[in-house]
C-alpha cells in the first residue's frame, strides 16, 4: 500500500503562535499553494482518500478533487490546550523540559496520547485492503506517522520537518 500524507497549506496566523486544533484561516496564498500540491498529485488514482476535519486540510482536499474525504478525528493536530492561540514564546513550557513526550499540555494531550491515535488510524488502514490513500492533515500527525512507519524515533519526531503543502509518500 502507498499512502501520501499531504500537509495542509500555510496558515494566516503570526509566525510563532500555537494553534494546534484552533480553527484557522489559511494564507490568501491557498490556490497557488493547493495547484501546486493538486498537481503533484495529478495522475495518482487513491482507493480512498482521508482527511483530519479541520479545514484547513478538508479545504485543501476539496480544491484538489475530494470534497467526499472520509473526516477522521485521529488526524487532527495535537490539542495543545491553555497552550492554544498563544506565542510560543510566551508559554510556560516547563513541563515540557525534560519530557515533551508524555506529560499533556495544559487541558490538552500529551504527544504520546496524539501518537496512540494516529497509530490506532494506521493499524486499521494496513488491514483496509487499500492499496492507495491519500490523507491531508498536519505536521504533527506526520510526525507520527514517520514514527509509526518506523522512520524515525518518537524522541527525534520533529527533526524531520514537513513543510506545508509537502507530500510525504510512505510504502507499507
């Protein structure tokens, strides 16, 4: 099975601000962003297509031919609570200096909690009997899936950064 995991386009939020589930728009950038990743993906015929429910994934899976992607709450961005809306440089991150791991965000989920969502997501697609999908969600969730697909280390799991709009193609 391949599966493309396709991260949502720029957002139009202050750079340095945490927003992990919080609702936000995209940059007036979108089309010439979403052409550029509708066209990487011209030609590829998925089996079933997957996205997390915030719109800024279903809106870029929408502009590239799949208004019908199956809404999964498991690919959602990791809910960093009190954290949300903030300046990451205003936060009190002390829980997470010697453990980012497994302690949660204030009234949010821990990473490793995210992690167990996005794996309990995968296992049941390698049992799907798909042979091509196409899921667009976040950076985070892509992290997770590198972990999960064996690629990387849950503790090095944001060493290899997913730019927006990029395409990480796994083969399972």
């Amino acid at each position: 099975m391949k599966v493309y995991l396709i991260r949502h386009t720029a957002v139009d939020v202050p750079v340095g601000t945490c927003y992990g589930q919080t609702e936000v728009s995209l940059k007036d950038t979108f089309k010439e962003e979403a052409k550029v990743v509708s066209k990487k993906l011209k030609g590829i015929c998925p089996d079933m297509v997957f996205s997390s429910p915030l719109s800024r994934c279903t809106q870029l899976a929408d502009f590239c031919g799949f208004p019908n992607a199956i809404l999964d709450n498991c690919l959602k961005e990791l809910n960093f609570g009190d954290w949300e809306g903030n300046e990451w440089n205003e936060i009190d991150m002390h829980i997470w200096e010697k453990d980012w791991i497994n302690p949660p965000a204030p009234n949010g989920e821990s990473f490793v909690r995210m992690y167990d969502r996005v794996a309990f997501f995968f296992d049941e697609l390698k049992v799907s009997g798909y042979n091509t999908v196409f899921v667009f969600t976040h950076g985070g969730v892509i992290s997770c899936a590198r972990v999960y697909f064996e690629q990387t280390d849950i503790s090095e799991a944001f060493e290899m950064k997913t730019g927006y709009g990029e395409i990480v193609e796994i083969i399972v």
